[in-house]
C-alpha cells in the first residue's frame, strides 16, 4: 500500500453507506419511473375516456335531432288513409252527383280520422253543458240563456284537442251569462 493509498482509504473502498445510498437512489429512480409510468397510462386512459364521452354525446345529439326531425312519420302515415279516402268521397261525389254517397263518405272519413287521433293519445275536448274552463276552453262570446248556468258552455264553434295533459288546440266556446233578467 502506498502512502497516498493509506492516507486515503475511502477512495478505494465502497462503504457500507455507500452501497445503501445507491440502493436507495436506484430504488428511488425506479420507483420515479414507475409513477411516472402510471401518471401516462392515467393520462391515456383520461383522454381516451374524453374522445368516448364526445363520440357518446355527438351520437346521443345526432340522434336526437333524428327523432324530432322524422317524430311526426307514424302520424303521416296513419292519416294519409284518411286523406286518400276522403279524395275518393270527393271523386264520386262528383261522378254521381249524390250528395247522400258523399256526405256518408265524408263522415267515415271523420270517424277515420277521429280514430287516427286516439291511436296517437289526441283526445277532443269534451265542451257542451261543461263549466267554462281558461285552460281547454277560448271564450268567443257570451250568451244569456235561460237554461245553461252562467259560466257554463252553450255551444261549440269550433272542438280543442288534448296531447295527453297538453292542449294542442282549445275549443272555442259560446259561453252563458245566466238568465237575462235575473230574479
């Protein structure tokens, strides 16, 4: 051993702190690497997961402008019968001249289309004899009568229909203002 050898011992020998210092700074490198390896599969799974959730929500958009776009087909379809039919009523109704054959035409094509709008829940407003009611009913005039009760419908000029709870159209009603001379 030289002088410079023995003066210096540390330099030629790895202690023992040495050897649990790089254990310990390799472990750490490892362990760096491996969240870090986590970190970007984390990543890739997130932006994978955000282009999913754009595609789901473009499609759900997509079909949903779809729907209301072609939401009215079954009723087309179930009413063009009807249309077609009360063409024909009017062709014989031209070709006979009988105005009973057209009238009766006519009427089943009503009742056609009266059931067309039950299948698709288009109820008409039931209005004669009833309470006047804002919500279903559009007053059109006011009429004293001796036999309906003031506030209570007389007539029907034109019917309202309900979707379900919804009026789609209110009826338009002669409305009683009660007896004219009241007692």
């Amino acid at each position: 051993m030289t002088e410079n050898d023995a003066s210096h011992p540390e330099d030629n020998t790895a202690t023992p702190d040495d050897t649990v210092a790089g254990k310990t700074e390799s472990s750490l490198e490892d362990q760096l690497q491996q969240v870090t390896s986590e970190r970007d599969q984390q990543y890739d799974q997130l932006m994978r997961t955000r282009a999913e959730l754009e595609n789901v929500r473009r499609r759900t958009r997509t079909e949903l402008e779809e729907q209301r776009k072609y939401q009215s087909m079954a009723l087309a379809r179930d009413l063009l019968p009807g249309l077609d039919n009360l063409q024909r009523a009017i062709a014989a109704g031209e070709s006979a001249g009988n105005v009973n054959d057209l009238l009766q035409g006519i009427q089943m094509v009503l009742q056609q289309f009266e059931t067309i709008f039950t299948q698709h829940g288009v109820q008409k407003i039931e209005a004669v004899g009833k309470p006047f009611d804002p919500n279903v009913h559009e007053a059109i005039q006011n009429m004293p009568s001796e036999e309906i009760p003031a506030m209570h419908i007389i007539a029907e000029a034109e019917p309202g229909y309900v979707l379900h709870d919804r009026v789609v159209r209110p009826s338009k009603v002669l409305v009683s203002s009660g007896p004219v001379n009241p007692e």
